[in-house]
C-alpha cells in the first residue's frame, strides 16, 4: 500500500520502518518483559514527527492522509504494538480539536501537539459501561463560569503522560435519548482530577493503561469542545472512526511481524531432513496468514480512504477494525503453532504477539459492537 502514497507519505513511512528496524526492534523484548515506559522511543518519535501526523498547517508541519496514518500505525506495532499505542489516542483528540475545536482551542493545543510537547488522551469507558456509551455516569454540572466534574473513567491509555484529556460526559443527565446530554470537555491536570491505579494487563505493556476519578473539578466552560452543549455523542463517534482505523492498523502490524517471524523460522528450522515449510500442514498455515493478512490491509486502506473522501465511515472503520483485528489473532495463533515450543517461550517474540493480539479485539469498542455498528449502517444505508 506504501506505492499507493505521495512520494513525501512514502518517505516518511520508510524513516518510520528504519526506526523500527534499528531502534526499536532490538530492545522491545527487553523493555516489554520488563514493563518500562519506553521514554528514550517516544522521544524519537517527537522527532520524527509522529505525534503531529494529523496536526495541518499553521498549527503544525502539515497533516497526512489516512492511509499514510495507517501505515505509520503498522510500522510502529511490526515493531512493539505499545508505541502505537503511545500515539492513537493522542491522533484522535488531534482530529476531534480540528473538526470541532474553536478557534482558540485549536490555537492553545494544537502547536503542543503537533510536536508531542503535550501529549493527549481520551476518555470514555467507564468501570460499569464498557462498550455501553450512553450509560455513562460522568457528570458536569454547570456552575457560573465552570463546570464541575464528577465520575470516573476506566483503561485510558497514556494517562500518567498526557496533559490534556478529552472527556466525553453528561452535561445534562435527564437528557432524552441520553445522547444528546453528552459533551467532550477539554480537560487538564489539576485539583479533584486523579489518577488512581495503573491497571495490569495481559499485554500492550510499557505503556500505561489506567482509571481516572474526578471529584468536584472544576473546568472553565471555555473548555467545552466546540462552545455548544450536547455535541459529545456524535463528535466521538466521529473521532473512532479514525481510532478504530488506527487499532486495526495496529492489528496489520501484529499480525505482519507474526507472518514475517513465522516465515524466516520457517525457512531455518528443519525436521524430517527438510525445512518445515516443505511440509503441507505449515506451508499452509504460511499461505492463510498471507492471504488475511493482505485481505485486512485492503479493508484498512479502503476505510482510510472513505474517511478521508468526508463521507460518514463508521461501517468501514468497523469492518476493518473486525476483520483486521480477528486476523491477527488466528496469525498470533498460528506462528506460536509453526514455532512450536519456540513460541511458547518469552525468548521469542511470538507469545508478545499472542498476548497483544486481543487488545485490538476489545479495544475501541469490541467486535461485537463492531457487528452491531456494521449491521446498523447495512440497514440505514439499504432501506427495504
């Protein structure tokens, strides 16, 4: 998909894919095991540029195409998923400040974006809703020229790091539907905000994943995203749609280390006088992974491009999202298969992908909200 992009896209995807090899593949086991922020990294990708790479001109270096997105997010996580993580939500917030912000919200944030000075997250599960958006229970109440801000969040990602956070809560819990009682508040670190706990995870380590309490924080009503109450709802919606193209890139570049590990073993390791792949059952294994694998990446980049065209997006990025999501979890599965007692061992890479397969499944809404957003859409666009 790289011979699809602008020559100045491709060149950046390969300085992106020369860090990776160099810089990132050689310590990633080390630094995963171990669980350390990846502070020297993140630095790195500053200065590439990573975190401004929706940031346009003249608030930043100028922003590029979804698809070029798309296979930044893939190089980053063929090297450690978490770096791709370090970056989604913090693209998302990004693009939210540009389709909604005012304009001295986009004043005041995103220059710091833009080059990673300040990093961002977002803020929307909840300890009791999960996938369950409309049941949250984080309120803001309207005081004078603030707001006041009660509730808790769960499994934001960057949390510790970032210093502004988009929070999507009610500012009118009696609202009916409960939607529409939903904004995103632009909130920073300060007194009644917490971060209480550092969650553990299966995978995706290195990178913290945590829960946040507010209890009477008051936000200036300045910080409302975009000055008009009642807006959250559809404006996170839209701002998924670009986070779960990012997490199913993150799956591609999963799912293409497991493939390209599996094919160079492979190719090494012999039994019965012959390389294993000679042998029908991981020849085949080999030619599946291939296939979804390239199957899923033309379901990204197709949904890359429907975002980009304007058009609503939220069935493509959801049928990527699956599908990319669901492959690189059969292609974890079979490359700890094809390096048998290998991939079970943390000497080798591939039980790190096995363990940061799920997250992709579960994250940014799970496949089975994928399936309901999907059908929904199906419908809505086919009337009988």
């Amino acid at each position: 998909m790289v011979d699809e992009l602008a020559d100045e896209e491709a060149a950046l995807v390969a300085v992106v894919r020369d860090f990776v090899d160099r810089d990132v593949r050689p310590v990633a086991s080390e630094l995963e095991h171990a669980n350390t922020y990846p502070a020297k990294l993140i630095e790195q990708m500053k200065r590439i540029g990573i975190f401004g790479l929706a940031v346009p001109e003249p608030w930043g270096d100028g922003s590029v195409s979804t698809s070029c997105y798309a296979a930044v997010t893939e190089e980053l996580s063929r090297g450690w998923m978490s770096l791709a993580g370090a970056m989604g939500g913090h693209t998302v917030v990004a693009k939210l400040l540009l389709d909604y912000g005012t304009d001295a919200q986009r004043d005041r944030y995103l220059p710091r974006l833009s080059t990673g000075e300040l990093r961002a997250t977002m803020a929307l599960t909840e300890p009791g809703g999960g996938s369950d958006l409309q049941a949250l229970r984080t309120t803001a109440r309207r005081d004078n020229d603030h707001y006041v801000v009660d509730g808790s969040k769960t499994w934001i990602s960057n949390a510790r790091r970032s210093g502004l956070v988009a929070l999507l809560c009610k500012t009118d819990p009696g609202a009916v539907p409960a939607h529409r009682g939903m904004s995103i508040l632009l909130v920073e670190p300060g007194p009644g905000f917490a971060v209480s706990r550092d969650l553990p995870k299966l995978g995706y380590k290195g990178v913290e994943s945590c829960e946040l309490v507010f209890d009477g924080m008051r936000v200036p009503r300045s910080s409302l995203l975009g000055g008009v109450e009642g807006k959250g709802f559809g404006q996170m919606m839209r701002g998924l749609e670009i986070g779960r193209i990012q997490v199913a890139s993150r799956a591609l570049g999963v799912g293409r280390a497991a493939l390209e590990d599996s094919i160079r073993y492979a190719q090494q390791r012999e039994s019965f006088g012959k390389p294993i792949w000679e042998h029908q059952a991981v020849g085949h294994y080999l030619a599946d992974m291939a296939t979804t694998l390239s199957a899923a990446r033309q379901l990204v980049h197709y949904a890359a491009r429907r975002y980009d065209s304007g058009q609503r997006a939220d069935m493509e990025a959801g049928m990527a999202k699956l599908f990319a999501s669901e492959t690189a979890m059969q292609i974890a599965l079979n490359a700890m298969r094809i390096h048998g007692g290998h991939g079970y061992s943390t000497e080798f890479d591939v039980e790190r992908y096995f363990r940061d397969a799920p997250l992709m499944i579960v994250g940014e809404g799970t496949n089975e909200i994928q399936r309901n957003v999907i059908a929904r859409q199906l419908i809505g666009r086919n009337p009988a």
